[in-house]
C-alpha cells in the first residue's frame, strides 16, 4: 500500500456567515465576544480573537434568507451554527439579548440555550 503524503500545515482561520447586513452581525458577534473588526470592505467584515484562535467574518448577500429553527420541510436549512462555551448560561444568555441576540422558539436541552443573532443564525451556549 503506497504511503500517504505528509499532512501539510493546516489551521482553520476563519468561519465565514452570510447575511443581509454585516455591519449589524459584526456590532453583535463584537459586543459580545470582545472582539474588533480586523479588516472590512463594501460586503465583508473579519473579526478575529484577540487571543488567537478561528476568527468569523460577515459577508452580505442581497439574496440572504435566514434559517428556521428547528429546522422544517421546505423552509431554508441552517448551514452552520456556533457552538460558545460559558462559565454561567444564564448570564451569558442575558448578556447576549443584552448585544442583539434573541432566544430560539425551540430550545431541546436545559442544559444549553439556543440564541440566534441578528441574522438568525442560531448559535448554542453551553457550559464549559
């Protein structure tokens, strides 16, 4: 069996979210996590973590549909959501109503809560 090349370095930099407005998604995903806009241009914004580590980036598309949660037949499936580990989910899910965020109809755990952002998107908090 021919031996498999080596892995060449590989590091998931960015996740990158539709949207109508990127403007609106990057004051949210900036007041709540702590992060700056690193780099923008007419339909695209990069935040990266101060810290290090992936960063997210808006990019507006006229034809934008939000998804539904939970997810239905015929309805526009989610492509992605964040999963944001928490030292304490009810304060971090104040917090994020507090910068823009709104609460999912559906929530199918107590031990998580499911928010969606201004684009809704949902995103998951969980306790770390």
């Amino acid at each position: 069996m021919p031996e498999s090349p080596k892995r060449p370095s590989i590091r998931l930099s960015t996740i990158n979210m539709d949207c109508l407005n990127p403007d609106a998604m990057a004051a949210f995903y900036g007041k709540f996590l702590g992060w700056e806009i690193t780099w923008q241009d007419d339909d695209f914004i990069l935040m990266r973590d101060p810290e290090g580590g992936t960063g997210v980036s808006f990019q507006a598309y006229p034809d934008y549909m939000p998804p539904t949660w939970p997810e239905e037949p015929g309805a526009q499936r989610k492509m992605i959501h964040l999963d944001i580990k928490v030292e304490d989910l009810e304060a971090a899910a104040a917090f994020a109503l507090a910068c823009g965020a709104r609460f999912a109809d559906y929530q199918g755990r107590d031990d998580l809560r499911v928010m969606l952002d201004p684009a809704g998107h949902p995103f998951c908090l969980f306790l770390s």
